[in-house]
C-alpha cells in the first residue's frame, strides 16, 4: 500500500504537476498500508503477550506516554491552529492517531521480543516504524507551517524508515 502511495504521490508531483498533493489519492494508500501491518502486530501481540513482564509494560507505557505527548504539544497545535476544509481535518487527525496505534504496537512488540531469539529483527522493525511515524508527524508539522517542499529532510526520513523496515524483514527471514 505504501508503495502504491509513494508512486501516486509522484504522479501527482511529476505527471499533474501538483506541487504538493495533499490530500489526495495518494493518502488513501498511506493511510490504508498502516492497517495490515497493525493487524500483523496485534497478531503477533495477541500469540506472544504472557511474555510480556509488568517492567517492560510500564517502561513501554512511559515511551508511548512520551509519544503522545509530543504529538499533543508540538505537532496537533500547529496542524489545527489554522482554518481546515473537512478534508483536510480528517486527513490531519488520521495521521497522528494511526502513527501513536503503530508506535504504540512496535514499541509493546519490541518489549516482548528484546532479548530473545528473534530480537534483531524486532529492533530494527521498531527502529523503522519509528522513522516512519516521525517522518509522519515532521511532514504534518512542515504542512501546517508552508514550509514543505518535495526533497526536504522529511522525505529523507521517510526513505530511511523504508529500508529500515526493509532491513528487518530481511533480518526476520534470516532469523529462522
């Protein structure tokens, strides 16, 4: 699904010539790639969550705690300090909610595997998904402001947070 957003992003940019296409199409895909790979980690959450001890539940809570707080006083006040189309307010607030869910299954994930079998894997996964929701947010706070532009430091992120994940599914694969 990501994929399929990133090529319609660059339709958009490079065949339409919009400069920057959001909302549009391309958002569709991006929002509609987070829900298999949420299902997949509640799946993995749900199989693997007796391992899960009180102390690494609690330091995961703080890191989400951390997360939502961020989210709270730096990006949604810039976002929603300006006048929105209903477009545009749904688009801004499925962002942030879908980066804190994955953020928040990535990081309860990683605190069950760490220190296992199959905890490289888990470490760069989070490591990607992680890059992934701070390209995300950083994107969000770069729209709001009229200061983004395509081939900005946020796309860098974004790359990064894709071979990232690239890299732990590769690891995964491995792993076994």
């Amino acid at each position: 699904m990501w994929v399929v957003a990133e090529v319609t992003w660059a339709l958009y940019y490079f065949v339409v010539q919009v400069s920057l296409p959001y909302p549009s199409l391309a958002d569709v895909f991006y929002t509609g790639g987070y829900l298999p790979v949420m299902a997949g980690l509640v799946g993995y959450l749900n199989t693997f969550h007796v391992a899960l001890s009180m102390r690494r539940f609690g330091y995961t809570l703080l890191g989400i705690g951390a997360a939502v707080a961020l989210a709270l006083l730096f990006v949604l006040p810039v976002e929603f300090g300006q006048s929105l189309t209903p477009v545009n307010f749904l688009t801004d607030m499925i962002y942030p909610v879908f980066d804190l869910i994955l953020l928040s299954l990535a990081l309860l994930s990683l605190a069950i595997f760490v220190g296992g079998r199959i905890a490289n894997w888990w470490v760069l996964f989070g490591a990607g998904a992680t890059l992934y929701v701070i390209g995300d947010e950083f994107f969000l706070y770069l729209v709001a402001n009229g200061t983004y532009y395509n081939g900005s430091v946020d796309d860098l992120i974004f790359i990064l947070g894709y071979l990232t994940l690239a890299m732990a599914f590769y690891a995964h694969r491995k792993e076994f």
